[in-house]
C-alpha cells in the first residue's frame, strides 16, 4: 500500500528546478507519472502538479483556483462528461481540504502564469486547500475545483508520514501549524448575529456564556474571486459553528423556500427585518453544495 | 442610556497623547473618569485603561493579559474578596470577547510597560479580547483576567455605534473584519481526529461530506504563557466545532472522571490508546471553566 508522505521533503526547497516528471517522481515529490493530483482517498493528496489545465483556472502564486481530473476524451482533450468529486484524485484532494492536510505544489512550463518555469517544473511549496466548488466547465459539464493558499513560512509541516500518534510537543511554544479555519466578523455580522440574539437560525442553538451569546455570521455566496458574493445581510444567516462548517463545506445548501437540504433540521428560522436574496442560495446549490 | 461607540474614532491615531483622564474623557476614547473599564453587559466594553493594575499581568505591545476590577478594599487597595464574572464592567469584557467588538486601549504612565509614557496617557489602538480565565490573586481571592490582542492594520473597525442593520458592501472585495476564532491544526491534531474517525468525543456527532469527516483537535490547558499547555495528545480532544467553542470559552469542563459539566452530554468516550493527563483537566476547572 503507498503511504503518502505529507509536508516538507529533506532537501527540497522552494524554487527547485526539475527536467520532468520523472525526476519530480525520483524525487519523492509526486509519486505518480501522469496524473496532476497524487493522492487517494484514504490518505488525501499530498501533491498537484499544474501544467496546462483550465482556461478559468488562475495562478496568484500564493493563491491558486485548482480544476480537478476527469471527464475528458483522451483523444480530443475535449470535456464529455461530468467530473465527480468520487473520483480518486478529486476526492483525495477534498479529504486534504477537510483534514487541513499540506500539499506540495508544483509548476510545469505549460501552466500559464507567471510563476511557472520556461522549461521543465518548479517546486512552489506547500499550499492549504481551503475550499471546493463545482463550476461548469466550457464544454458545459461540471467541473471539480479548489481553492489552495500557501501555508505562510514558519508553519510548514514535519516530513514524516502520518502514523501512530507521537509523543507530542512538551515545549509550550505552539508547534508549526496550519489554519484549519479562521472566522472573520465585520459590523455587519456582528449586528446581524445581535438581531437574532445569536441563536442558530438553523437548529435554534444558543451558545451562552453567563447569558451572553455566541454565535458566527455565515456568507451563503462566498466572499471572494471567483463568487464575488457580497457582504450583505441578505448574502448571510446567523449559524452555530456546526451550520457554519457545513454550509461552507457544502454539506448543507437550501431549497428557494428556505428548506434545508442534507441536514436532519427542516427551514430556516427568519427575523420579520432579515431576508435573503434568492440569487446567493442559488449559487450556493449550484456551486458549494455537493452532498446530493 | 449610554450608546458606546467601537472601534476608530474619527481625528483619533496610535501614539496620540492625552494629559490625563479627563481629556480621555472629552475626546470620546473612554467615557468614565474613573474605573478601567469603559462599557456595560448589555454592550461591551468599548476601551480599557491600563494605568497600574496586577503585577502578574504583563504587556507585550501585541498581546496583553488584564485583570478586571473588583473585590478591592478603596482605603488599603488589598483584595479583600473574590471578583465576579458578573461584575458590570467584567461582564461587559466577556460580551466584547464572545461579539468579537473593539476594544479601545490606552496606557497610563502608572502602567508598567515598555509601551507606557512617562506622563499621561497615550492611546494605544484597538485591540480584540480573546480569551478569559480565572486566577487566584496575590491575597489569595479569585480574579477575572482576559487575553487582548491587537487587531492588525487594515482590519480596524468603522466608527459608527452599533445600531440597525446597516446596507452592506457591494464591493466584492473583503471588508474590513476582526477575527473571531483561529482553528489551527497540528500533525498531532490530525493524527488525534484520525484516531477517532472525526467524532466528536463529547456529543458523537460525525459531520461529514462524501463520507470525509470533519472535527477539530481541542487544547483542555490552553497553549501560550500564562497557561503553558503542551501540544500533546493527553491535553487534547477531538471534538465538533460547537463542543471546541464550548471547550475554549469555559462554557463546560470536565470532572476527574470525565463527565462533562456544564453541558447537556454526560460523559467523554475515549478510544483505547488515548487518556488525558489528569492535571490538564484540573486546570481547565479551575481557570477556564466559569459556568458554575
């Protein structure tokens, strides 16, 4: 059985020049010849390869809008069916993005930005997947994609394979780490989750401490390229931190009559001054919901 | 009725100089004369005043441990009794930690630190509460005490008071926020979630996507002076995101025999090869919990 080593390799350095394929395999980089994601479903992906891939695909350097594999006829290149997020890669590279897993990143000389190589691949270092969405490719099926950022210096991972728990940490400095989530809060939120007196508007959930409550503001259309939802009330519920994760990760989604699909709790509860734009739950079903 | 204004005060910079409280008062910073703490439990607290205070807090410019107000003798300034949670201007502390508000600081020459001026009063700027626990102060009484963390440039707060719900942002780009809560993930963290197939010890819930799980690895003796935990799997649970808030904010603890107090669950599971370091629980009890 392979046994993925995630993180950091001994030796390798961003900025590492390789000829191919082959020597990125040699060098324990991406285990596999052919094929962008190495991974499985089991362990997640430890490394991607970028070299071609979609038009809509973009490259900030330390962001990177990532399509996933399938669908395509190994003849015309061209899309002929959907992606699945069951596919091995795809759905190792969502198991990295849920168990906050590092994955290598590298860059061919047919990966259009300007961060990639004239000839052969560049290591570009290790990246966070934080987020997945479907989109419609340009032939029109769905197409897998991801967000990866890059795990800023000074919190990259050990090298070693993940096995047995270790011994752990007794210096009381914190370990390197990745961020698995941050939960940003603006005015807006904050006076949205006060008009529902931070009760969930899902399942009713009050988090109190001596009776003052906590609860997150959740965007239903996601802030940011390629969404570009906006920071408004009628883009955002007030959730429990369990809603918020599994609207984020798409587990959950709502129908236009504020239904809850793929969850045990029916409607959403409503304030008489809070509404939602029926545009923002459309692209949530459409593009972050992927538990069908 | 008071209505506090958070956050940035219009013609109001860092290192701005004030001769003493009164001109803080006049300029809108701080409206009380006397007392640290400015803000009620209904609101928050919008500004503290560091002028004096605990030996045990300490002052990193970024990051400041305060203790909160009550239980003093006014003639001999000993603490004669226990400070209470519920007190007006440490409750209004918790309600600015739980709501994520701003917190104004400003430092007195009475302060000892090296960010204090050598007369008078110099605004600081705006930091962000996040975290409260219990200590036992030099006269052996119970004292409040809270982390503050400066909220870095380009985050700061609009100056508007909290009001109705205001129109939001059409610009597509992020507002300006506060962070509300970092999850961050460690190989012992994942390894600890992968040992319990992502459930949540406390409540048994798996929140999942396509059969991927998802939880969050839970410090019970927090990392980070003054508390010192270590990053080690017996100070660590794996818990849903409702449970962790609940875990970190002192909403329950756990007894020597692991039920779970303060909560509606009974009891933690453990798989075979993982136990908790007794100690870790204790300090857990007796400095994070506050739901007696």
């Amino acid at each position: 059985m392979t046994t993925y080593i995630f993180g950091a390799l001994p030796d390798l350095e961003e900025g590492d020049i390789f000829p191919n394929r082959k020597a990125l395999t040699e060098a324990g980089i991406h285990k596999v010849l052919m094929g962008g994601i190495d991974g499985n479903p089991r362990q997640g992906a430890s490394s991607i390869v970028l070299n071609g891939g979609y038009v809509d695909d973009f490259d900030l350097g330390d962001e990177i809008i990532y399509t996933g594999h399938g669908g395509n006829d190994p003849n015309t290149g061209r899309q002929i069916k959907d992606q699945s997020w069951e596919s091995p890669g795809n759905k190792a590279l969502l198991v990295s993005e849920l168990h906050a897993l590092p994955v290598r990143v590298t860059r061919g000389y047919k990966h259009h930005s300007a961060f990639s190589p004239k000839s052969g691949f560049v290591y570009g270092g290790l990246y966070q997947v934080t987020e997945h969405f479907e989109d419609r490719g340009k032939d029109g099926f769905l197409i897998c994609r991801y967000r990866l950022q890059k795990i800023q210096p000074g919190s990259t991972m050990p090298p070693e394979p993940i096995q047995s728990l270790p011994a752990g940490n007794e210096d009381s400095k914190r370990q390197t780490s990745t961020v698995l989530r941050i939960v940003r809060d603006t005015k807006l939120s904050r006076e949205l989750k006060a008009l529902y007196d931070y009760t969930c508007q899902i399942c009713g959930l009050r988090i109190t401490i001596k009776g003052i409550g906590y609860a997150e503001a959740a965007h239903i259309k996601p802030l940011g390229k390629p969404h570009n939802g906006f920071d408004k009330a009628d883009n955002l519920l007030c959730l429990c931190p369990n809603h918020h994760v599994m609207l984020d990760k798409g587990i959950l989604t709502l129908t236009d009559e504020f239904e809850v699909l793929g969850g045990e709790y029916e409607k959403v509860t409503f304030k008489a001054d809070h509404a939602l734009d029926g545009e923002n739950i459309r692209y949530h079903r459409a593009h972050i919901f992927i538990n069908e």
